[in-house]
C-alpha cells in the first residue's frame, strides 16, 4: 500500500508500525520524525499549503488527513480521486481508536494493540496525583492557549495537571492577567517557539508563577508519540512538585 501522510505525528506512527519509505511515498515538511527514515520521503508541501499536483503525480493508495491540520476544501478536492482518511484527535480515547484504525488498515493490529497499552501504562501512574493548576500556552502576539477539547487538554490533565482554561474552547487568546490563576506556565516549543527569553518576559509580570518550557511534540503528536514520553513527563511532574 502506498500511503501518503498530511498529518507529522501520523507520520511518525507510519513508521514505528514498521512501514518504510517504499509505503509511505509522500510528507509535509513538517513531518520531521523519523529523522534518518523520514529524509527519504518526497515532500508534498506544508500542512496547510498542499502541492495537490505533486500528490496526484504519486498517485497513492490511501492518504491520511486531520480534520485540524490541513485545509477543508483541499482535501475535499483530494476525496475527488483518492482514498482520504480525515483523522480528527480531541482525547486520549480518540488517540486509542486512532492507532487500532491505523493497525487495522495497515494489518498491523498486534503493533497498535502494543502502543495502546504503552500509553496506558505510562498515563495510569499519574492517575492518583494532586490537580495542579496551569495554563499551557501555544502562541505570543497573543498569547494563546488551549481549551478543555483538545489534545493537550486532555494530556495535561492525564499527567495530574488542571487547565485553568478548562471551561473554554479550542485555542483562546488570553492576557497575562488570566495566568495569574495558574501556579504553573508551560510555554511549548511549537508552533510557537517559545525561548527562555519568553520565560523571562513572562516572570517580570507574573513573579510567583513557574514557568517551563516544554516539548510541544510530547502534548500535542498524537499517535505513538505518547508510548515515548515516559521519563518526559516523570521528569516534568517531579520539577512541579
């Protein structure tokens, strides 16, 4: 089967489910991992800015879109000739489904079975942990954040964290004003590339918050992503303790 991939942490999954780059024939710039493997994989476009004429030219068997990353009316146009599966990652349980759909399609049901267990193994030795209050915040100019329906809401509070931000919706923008709620501040490395700098800004206003970087890559990639972030997420939930 001959697949090409919109979505980077789908990508990734593509690969540690054992497919090489003879299955996976087509990326995004963005789909960055697996290092070594992934360099060999043309390159389509960019998530949002596809090279419809490109994908035509390689003709694949199956391409594997999100409903959030890539545009509506582009992969509509790629439906007209291809078989697309729209993926659309809210929660942990969608993360489940998504992986035994991949492992179905790709009869790789034992792998995925594999993953899914990882991820829950990892997640459950945080389940008896203290809520901590924090705001996650993905964008500056204006600061943005994330609300309780998405991905990295749901993992933040699988790893004994409380989004202060839990009662909104999506990505809001938000002002320094409402961090001062949360005890901890996460600024995440995409997309936005938040810096130590940006920690530094942020404490001049908000003195009594800690404030972290963290890798936007272990809360937001879906797929198998998670069954790697065990000594990550130890690390973090013992520096906010």
């Amino acid at each position: 089967m001959k697949i090409i991939s919109l979505v980077p942490s789908i990508t990734e999954a593509l690969f540690d489910f054992g497919l090489s780059e003879k299955e996976v024939i087509g990326r995004t710039k963005f789909c960055i991992q697996p290092k070594n493997t992934v360099q060999k994989v043309e390159i389509i476009g960019g998530t949002k800015n596809l090279n419809i004429a490109k994908i035509k030219s390689l003709n694949p068997d199956l391409i594997i879109a999100n409903k959030e990353e890539n545009v509506k009316e582009q992969i509509e146009e790629l439906q007209k000739d291809f078989k697309v599966l729209v993926t659309n990652i809210s929660n942990l349980e969608d993360n489940y489904y998504l992986l035994k759909t991949l492992g179905n399609l790709l009869e790789k049901q034992e792998i995925a079975q594999k993953f899914n267990l990882k991820i829950y193994e990892i997640l459950a030795k945080f389940s008896d942990l203290e809520k901590k209050k924090c705001a996650y915040l993905i964008w500056k100019n204006p600061y943005m954040t994330v609300g309780f329906d998405t991905f990295i809401h749901d993992i933040l509070d699988k790893i004994g964290f409380q989004n202060i931000f839990k009662n909104q919706k999506r990505y809001p923008e938000v002002s320094v004003v409402d961090l001062k709620a949360a005890d901890y501040i996460f600024l995440s490395s995409e997309p936005f590339p938040f810096q130590q700098k940006h920690i530094d800004e942020l404490q001049k206003e908000l003195p009594a918050a800690k404030i972290f970087l963290v890798d936007g890559e272990a809360f937001s990639w879906y797929g198998t992503r998670l069954a790697k972030c065990e000594s990550y997420f130890q690390n973090l939930v013992e520096n906010c303790r």
